[in-house]
C-alpha cells in the first residue's frame, strides 16, 4: 500500500502531472510578463501547454553521428528527477516522503537535470552542443558552490534552533521554523535568502544567465539537434524547474507561512495554494522581470558573479548561524 502511494505521488500529486501543469502555468505567465514589459502583445497563458503538445506530434529526428541512447535517455532523465522533488519538500506539515537526509537527496536531483543536458549535448555530436555543453559546464561550478553554502546555512541553523547538529531534513526545517519564524526575516539567514533569489535565473537557466542555449549565438546549444518529443521533455523540465526551485526557496525561508486547522486534506488543499501563489509571486520578480530588463551575461561574466556577491553573502550567513545571531 505504502509503495502504491509513492506512485501515485510521482505520477499525479504533486508529481509529474501536477508539476506539469503548474510549470507550464508559471512558464506562460513568465512568457506574457516579459511581452508586457516589452510592449508586445505575448502568447497566450497557456501557450506553454499548446507548445508541448505540438512537440510530441512532430517528428523526432537523431542524428546519425549521435550516440542514440544516451541522446533518447538524457530528456528522460532530466523529467523523472526534477518530477521527483516536490514529494521531498513539506507543505506545511504534511511530508510525502519522509527522510532523515533529504535535504542531500534534494541537492544531487537538483543537478541532473543539468547533467542530463550535458550528456544529451555529449551524445548529439553537434559543435553548437559542445559550445553549449561548455558553457553548462562553467554555469554549474557557478552557482552550486553558493547554492550548497546556502543550504548548509539553512540546516545548521535548524539545527541550533532545535538544539542538536546540522540537520538535513526537511522535515525538521519546517519544524524549526514553526518556532522561530520564517528563516527569510531571521537577520543571520536574510544574506542566504537574498544570494537563492540571485542564483534562481541560472538554475532555471533564463536570461540574462541563459549561457548554455543562447537562442541568438548557438541556435540553442545543447538542444540544437533535438527535435519532437524528446525536446519536450527538456521544455517540460524547464517548466517544472521554475516552480520547483521557487518551491524550495518557500520550503527553506517562509516554511512558516502556512495554515494548519484540523482536516489533513483541507490543510493540504489550502497549503497547495499558497505554495502555489508564493512559487508564482518569486517567478514573477526573480524570473520575469529580470529576464525582461537585462541583456545576457557572458559565460565569464556569470561565473565571476556568482563566486563573488551570492558566494560572499551565502558565507556572510554561515558566519552569522555560527555566532548565534
């Protein structure tokens, strides 16, 4: 019974088929926010969705040079990890899947979704991909150094406020903010909170630190060579991965925020919805509005940033937890 229940998470909530459809909102959202900004008239919200059906009904096209399965196997890979997370992260007090160290769990399928990108653009054996594949490569050592760092600042001032070691459930963050408050207002943590927004636009991967795909310069990098449904699938990871990230950055900073009356599922259903509003609110101003009013960094000008302001506050914080401040 316990493992049908795992199923029915990955599958329709909050797994693959609720993800979906709040990704491919957000990402039409995201779509008819930057048109504005831009004084265009923009897609239609649900533009996203009408996209990804497209997709699956057109031809799908491998290279003959490319390595077909790890070209099939990338996509693929991508979706069933970034799908997987929401059931790690609490709304509220309700966990989908429990775990003393799933805060580890989260960090590795936060990353192979990029990896998957990599080996997909390994595998298609085009000279755009490795341009992209490169570019990937340098995003990834950017911004995951303060990533970690600002994850670690989370656990191991959990960890103080419940009395114990460095924590790595999530779970028990929930729980530590239940006590103290929100960590986003707590001063110690305010740095950490500041450097994850930072960090959002190059771990979804839009501008300005598209490096990878830059439509314009390499048709698109690592994708240049998909086509039909196995692009979608990338598109589908993208999409969830911006409600995904924005998830976690709820979860770990405003985990207090939520409602808790008697009825688990009333609970559930009201907690869904703020989580819901809150994702689409941090899309709006770290996403929309920065993709729509700066121009793309360079790949050298995104990693010096990211080793300096996120790196430097993500450390600011892990001095102040230290201290107890």
């Amino acid at each position: 019974m316990e493992y049908l229940k795992i199923i029915l998470y990955i599958l329709v909530f909050p797994g693959i088929i609720f993800s979906s459809l709040i990704g491919f909102f957000i990402s039409g959202l995201d779509r008819k926010i930057v048109a504005k900004m831009q004084r265009r008239r923009g897609p239609k919200i649900s533009q996203s969705f009408y996209d990804f059906i497209k997709l699956l009904g057109k031809d799908t096209i491998i290279p003959s040079s490319a390595n077909r399965k790890l070209f099939i196997i990338a996509p693929v890979i991508a979706v069933v990890s970034i799908v997987i997370i929401p059931l790690f992260i609490p709304l509220g007090k309700y966990t989908f899947i429990k775990s003393t160290a799933d805060v580890v769990v989260l960090i590795y399928l936060l990353i192979i979704p990029s990896l998957a990108l990599i080996i997909g653009a390994m595998a298609s054996a085009s000279p755009f991909a490795s341009i992209g594949l490169s570019r990937e490569v340098v995003s990834i050592i950017g911004y995951e150094l303060p990533l970690i760092i600002i994850i670690i600042d989370v656990c191991k001032k959990a960890g103080k406020i419940l009395g114990t070691e460095t924590i790595y459930s999530m779970e028990l963050i929930e729980k530590a903010q239940a006590i103290e408050g929100n960590f986003m207002f707590s001063l110690a943590l305010l740095p950490a909170a500041i450097a994850f927004l930072m960090i959002l636009p190059a771990k979804v991967g839009v501008a300005p630190f598209d490096v990878a795909e830059a439509e314009t310069e390499i048709c698109e990098g690592p994708l240049v060579e998909y086509s039909g449904i196995y692009l979608s699938l990338f598109k589908l990871s993208h999409s969830i991965k911006s409600y995904v990230m924005a998830m976690l950055f709820v979860a770990l900073f405003l985990g207090n925020i939520f409602v808790e009356f008697g009825s688990t599922s009333i609970n559930l259903i009201i907690n869904t919805v703020i989580m819901i509003a809150l994702s689409t609110l941090i899309t709006i101003v770290c996403l929309s509005i920065v993709r729509g009013s700066m121009g793309r960094y360079k790949a050298h000008q995104m990693f010096k940033f990211y080793w300096t302001i996120p790196t430097i506050l993500s450390v600011i914080s892990y001095f102040l937890v230290s201290m107890n401040i």
